[in-house]
C-alpha cells in the first residue's frame, strides 16, 4: 500500500495559506481543508472562498473535509469553488446518500468521514456510494490532539470489510498523526494520512512529511 500524506492547512498561518500550499507543493500530491461551520463542531474555520482564492495558486489535489452540519445544502459550492473530494460526515445529516450523490454526480470523489463515537458498521451501506472513508482519529474541531488508539481498531475493521468484498478503496485517518502514530495507522488499513500539526507546526514542511514517508515505512516494513 502507498502511503499519501494530506497536510491540513488547520495547523499552517492563517495569514499566510499561499505560503503554505508553496511550502508542500511537489512533496505531496493533496492537501486537506478542514472546514468547520461552528456547529457540528465547536470551532470556526473557512468557506469555500478561500479554496476558490487557492485553486488558481496550486496543482493539489484539493481534499475538502465537511465538518458542518447538513452539508448537502452548500456542498455545491465547495465544488464549484475547486474542490477534486469532498467529505461529509455520517453524523451531519440524515441524508447521507444522497449527499454523497450530489458529490459523485458533479464528476468529484465523495468521501464518507465517521467521529470516533460512530460505529464503524455505519458505513458498510454505503460502500457502493463513496470513493473513500475518512476514519476520524481524534474528535473533530481541532489540530494537535492525540490519537484515540481504539479508532485503529475500526480502521482495521473496515479494511477487512472492503477485502471481503474485492473492494479497494482509500481509508484515510485524521487526527493525531505524526512519526509515532502513523505506523500503527497503516498497519491497522490506512492508506490516507492527515496530518496538520506534524507537517505546518515544525519549522521545515518538506522534511517533516519525509519523516513521517519513513517512519510510516520503518515502522511496517515497506512503503
Ligand atoms: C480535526 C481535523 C484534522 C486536523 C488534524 O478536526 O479534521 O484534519 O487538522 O490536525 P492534527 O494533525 O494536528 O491532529
Ligand atoms: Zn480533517
């Protein structure tokens, strides 16, 4: 399995988002957008207008996290904004199908992402209706906790899951992630790596995410 790190610009200077799309451009292939509408989740963050200021800055896949609430009445404009993916949460609307229509529809990838409080079994019906799983690996709302160990163990359960079923798509995890914890990550499914804090809150971005490549290979003995 490839092992794809996703900065989230969360953890980079709110002043500065142009720098820090330069600062990871070629080291990585995505970037994540935590978007929080302070609701779902206690904190505010940005709307589409920022990714629509970004997209003309950068080649990234642009990977858009919903943490809002019923995403399926303003998801629309994260796409026309520029958004390649879009997440939506199980927990955020009781339409979540066909949310994540809406997505594929409009020619996106439609991501499914579940709170570390959610079953993983919530997402096996709708397998079929999603590109990729995000397996929140902190509460979501905000960068630099640490990772819940017992959300591995739902990773691990999804990955089984998909093999059974001759399915492979990513699992990516978010929340937490840094050289000790992404090891563990992979070897439990994961394929997607978020990570905010170990990437923007050191002073060197490039180096950082080499060090998460490797230490996400040493630790399960391959890339
Ligand atoms: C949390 C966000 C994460 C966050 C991760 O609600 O979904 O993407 O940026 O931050 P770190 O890597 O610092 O845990
Ligand atoms: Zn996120």
């Amino acid at each position: 399995m490839a092992v794809r790190i996703a900065p989230s610009i969360l953890a980079a200077d709110f002043g500065c988002f142009r720098a820090a799309l330069e600062a990871i451009e070629g080291a990585v292939d995505i970037v994540h957008f935590d978007v929080m509408d302070g609701h779902f989740v206690p904190n505010l963050t940005f709307g589409p207008a920022l990714i629509r200021a970004l997209r003309p800055a950068s080649k990234l896949v642009f990977d858009v996290h919903l943490m809002i609430e019923r995403p399926e009445t303003s998801l629309s404009s994260y796409i026309d904004a520029g958004a390649d993916r879009v997440a939506i949460h199980h927990e955020a609307t009781p339409h979540v199908h066909r949310a994540l229509m809406m997505i594929r529809e409009a020619g996106r990838q439609a991501g499914l992402a579940i709170n570390p409080g959610t079953p993983v079994e919530a997402v096996f019906p709708l397998l079929d209706a999603v590109d990729y799983v995000l397996v929140m690996t902190v509460n979501p709302g905000f960068g630099g906790q640490s990772l819940i160990p017992a959300t591995l163990k739902k990773v691990a359960a999804l990955r089984r899951r998909l093999a059974e079923g001759g399915r492979r798509i990513p699992i990516m995890v978010d929340g937490g992630i840094d050289p000790t914890t992404i090891g563990p990550a992979k070897a439990a499914g994961a394929d997607e790596f978020v990570a905010g804090t170990a990437v923007f809150g050191t002073g060197d971005p490039r180096a950082a995410i080499a060090a998460l490549k490797e230490a996400a290979g040493r630790m399960t003995g391959g890339r």
